[in-house]
C-alpha cells in the first residue's frame, strides 16, 4: 500500500516554478510582486452533493480547479498558486492518477502551480485554494455596481443545468446539444483572460455559479441597487434555444448555476470598451439588464411582454435537503 508520503511525491510534486518553496515542507514560500495584492478563494467538492461517485476522475481533477479559477476571474486576478485538500476513502492510484492528470492539465494551461495540501483518508472531499494577485484599486468587487450601469453575462447561461436535466431524467438531448452541454457541465473553462481584461472597466463582477438571478443579486445587495434582466435579451446556446420545454429552458437560464460565466455591470458609456474587450479575448459578452436605485438587492425580470416580474433569489442552497 503506498503511503500518504508516497502519494504526494508521486502525484503532485512538481519543481517549484514561482514559488520560492513548493511542496515538501511544513509551508510553502510565496512572495506576491511588489504592489500587487493577493486574492485568495476556496471551494470545497462533497461527493454526492457536488458531484458524483462514479463521477471521471480527471473531468473532477478539471471541475475542482476550474471553479476556483473561475473566482481568480470573477475578481480580475492573475492565477499563481494552488493548494489542495483531499479526502479519499482509499489509496486508489489509479483514480488519483486520472485526478492528477486532470487538475494538471488546466493547471498549466492557466499557469497556476500547486505548492501544498493535504491528504488523508475519509469521504471524498475536494478542497482547492487559489491565490491570485491583482491591483488591490483595480480588482472586480461585487460591491461597485451602479445606478445606470450596464449588466453584461460573457457567454450564456443555463447549458450545464440543461446537461444535468438530461441526466436526471427530465429532458432528453441528443447528439450535438448533449454533447456540448455536458460538456458545460463536467469541464467548464473559467473566463480568466475576461477577468484580466475587465480591470479598470467592470465596476463589479461575480462569476455564475449558483444561478444568473442569484449572482447577480449578490451584486445587487452588495451594490445597494435593484438589477432588471431583460429576459428576451439573454443570449442561449443552441441547445438551450432548441429546448422544447419553456419553463426549464427558463430555470436553466436564470438560476441554473454550474456556469462559470461572469456577470458584471460597467457604465453605459463604456459599452464599446466592452465590447472590444470581449473580442480581445474571444469571447461574446451580452448586455442583459441595468442596475437601479430601487429595492436593494431585488432582481426582476422583464418577460418577453415587457412587464417585470419580481423574482426570488433561487441558486442553489447548498443547506438545501
Ligand atoms: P504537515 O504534516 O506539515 O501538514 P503533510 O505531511 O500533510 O505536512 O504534507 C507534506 C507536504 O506535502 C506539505 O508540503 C504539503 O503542503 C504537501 N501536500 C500534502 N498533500 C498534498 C496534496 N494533495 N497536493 C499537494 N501538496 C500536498
Ligand atoms: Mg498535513
């Protein structure tokens, strides 16, 4: 049986490349560039809350790091490091090798370096800190939002929730539309160079995790404004817009969650920088709202009728049963 020692030196530890002292020793040594602050985030995977047990090991590897970077992009942060936390029921190689492989994988393609963790035995548990840095006067806050402002989405929403319908029975797809969605939902990539780009221009963002209505409440009560979605402007992928089912297209859309878009306002008169930052980094990104001064944190939604329709905040509790 290989030890946890074993393990680690096996499957993630790699020469320090930023770091000053990567894995090994009791901590890791980082040293952030000078006038740069540090943004740290982490999130945590429960299996049979947040994925599957039979879930693909090097898809999870991807999953758990993307939606750390995705919060690295939400605040306009380069990523730098990463340490991870894991529970695992036992020593399967095998399985930890796929994980290693898929955490690697985007790991370098987004340059972030893993320098320290823990491992030990128990129900598997995922937990990832990233740590970024970003301009402390520049980084995307959720609480900068205002009166007038633009809502904007990059990409669209609703295509993960629409690929976890489909394997909970509730709709069917097929070929193309089911590939891509599940897609979404098992490998999102996180918007970083979005994020990067946005400094200076964004005046909040959040990533979309729990749900495009959710989120955006977040930037709302933080912001101390009212946001209306105009929901005929919200742009849908072809699956989505092919779905024959109404209601479910709309749950997707709006509280859906397992996007990793990011929403974020910016004032209207910087509607073409936006734009042009969009194509800078190849992604579409769409004006879907604007921010108000009315009840704060209040989310509507403008139907295809024009009327508003107030909406509860419905991202998914965590708590929930
Ligand atoms: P300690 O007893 O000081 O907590 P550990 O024995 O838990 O140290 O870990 C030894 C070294 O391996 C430390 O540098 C730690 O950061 C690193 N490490 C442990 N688990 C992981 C992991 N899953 N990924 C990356 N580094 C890890
Ligand atoms: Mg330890």
């Amino acid at each position: 049986m290989p030890t946890e020692f074993d393990l680690i030196r096996r499957y993630f530890t790699r020469p320090a490349k930023r770091a000053l002292l990567g894995v090994g020793d009791d901590c890791a040594l980082l040293a952030p560039q000078p006038g740069m602050a540090l943004a740290v985030s982490t999130d945590m995977l429960v299996e049979n809350r947040h994925f599957f047990a039979d879930a693909e090991a090097a898809m999870l590897g991807h999953k758990c790091l993307a939606v750390n970077l995705s919060d690295l992009a939400a605040m306009g942060a380069s990523p730098r490091w990463a340490t991870l936390a894991l529970a695992l029921p036992q020593a399967d190689e095998v399985w930890i090798g796929k994980f290693a492989q898929g955490f690697f994988a985007l790991a370098d393609a987004f340059d972030i370096e893993l320098v320290g963790g823990d491992t030990t035995r128990g129900p598997r548990t995922i937990s990832i800190t990233v740590m970024g840095e970003v301009p402390a006067e520049s980084a995307l806050r959720r609480d900068g939002a205002r009166a007038g402002d633009d809502v904007w989405l990059s990409g669209s929403t609703g295509d993960a929730a629409l690929g976890l319908a489909h394997l909970a029975g509730r709709v069917k797809l097929f070929d193309l539309a089911l590939a891509h969605c599940l897609a979404r939902l098992h490998t999102p990539v996180p918007c970083v160079a979005l994020g990067l780009a946005l400094r200076g221009l964004a005046t909040s963002a959040i990533d979309v995790s729990d749900g495009l209505a959710a989120d955006l409440g977040h930037i709302a009560e933080r912001s101390a404004l009212s946001a209306e979605i105009r929901y005929a402007e919200l742009p849908r992928s072809r699956a989505l817009a092919e779905c024959a089912d109404a209601a479910l297209a709309a749950e997707c859309l709006l509280a859906g969650g397992d996007d990793y878009e990011l929403c974020f306002t910016a004032a209207a008169s910087a509607r073409a920088a936006v734009e042009q930052k969009g194509r800078d980094v190849g992604l579409t990104v769409t004006r879907i709202g604007t921010m108000a001064a009315g009840e704060p944190g209040l989310v509507s939604v403008a139907g295809a009728d024009g009327k508003p329709t107030r909406l509860e905040r419905r991202g998914y509790d965590h708590f929930g049963i």
